[in-house]
C-alpha cells in the first residue's frame, strides 16, 4: 500500500483487481471518510486532491472546523519495568523519553514511509 501527502493529509492508495483500478481513503479521520479512485498514479493523485479540496472548501461554506488527522499525541500504556527500561536507555542515550520513542518508532515504521 502506498500514501500520498496533501495539505497536512495522508491518504491509502491499494489496487482492485476486480475494478482494475486505484483507490484509498484519508487517513486518521474520526467520523469523516474522504475516498478517491484513480486508473493511473495522476488521476488518483489529481482525485485525492481534489477531494481534500472540497472537503475544505465544503467545511468553510458550512462554518465548521475540518476534522485534522492525528494530533500528534498518544498516550501509550506499558508494564511498569519496560517503562523504566526506556528511561534508563533514554538517559543514557542523552535524550528524553519522548524523544527516544520517537526514534525508535521511526526506525520501526521506515518500511511504510513509502509514498506515491
């Protein structure tokens, strides 16, 4: 599966064999679903922008605030000794918790940064 980026937005991108044609959605949205459909890289492209630009513009002419994909926080529950562990590591490392997880965390997750 690969992601295309636009306006703060990351949208899927898979392939139906029965349609013969790309498809995805919008990712990270709660209660709001924004799909696209292409035959090519450019029209599903061109389609998923659009969609981004009408849900936008459609947000705007209604007066409500565009749902945002993922905040940026996450609250992660863990064992009392694996969060000691990545304190320890995180000390020694010279850094902060925060920022340890984050590293480790793009390191775990490099195989999906593949976009179209």
């Amino acid at each position: 599966m690969g992601q295309l980026k636009y306006k703060g937005y990351t949208g899927s991108v898979e392939f139906s064999e029965d349609d013969n044609c790309l498809f995805g959605k919008v990712q990270g949205l709660r209660g709001t679903l924004i799909s696209y459909e292409g035959t090519t890289i450019d029209e599903i492209r061109s389609d998923f922008e659009g969609a981004i630009d009408s849900y936008l513009e459609s947000c705007k002419r209604r007066g409500i605030v565009p749902a945002k994909p993922y905040s940026g926080r996450l609250v992660v529950r863990m064992p009392s000794e694996l969060h000691g562990r990545i304190a320890a590591a995180a000390a020694e490392a010279g850094t902060t918790i925060n920022d340890y997880i984050n590293k480790a965390l793009v390191k775990e997750t490099e195989h999906f940064t593949a976009s179209v």
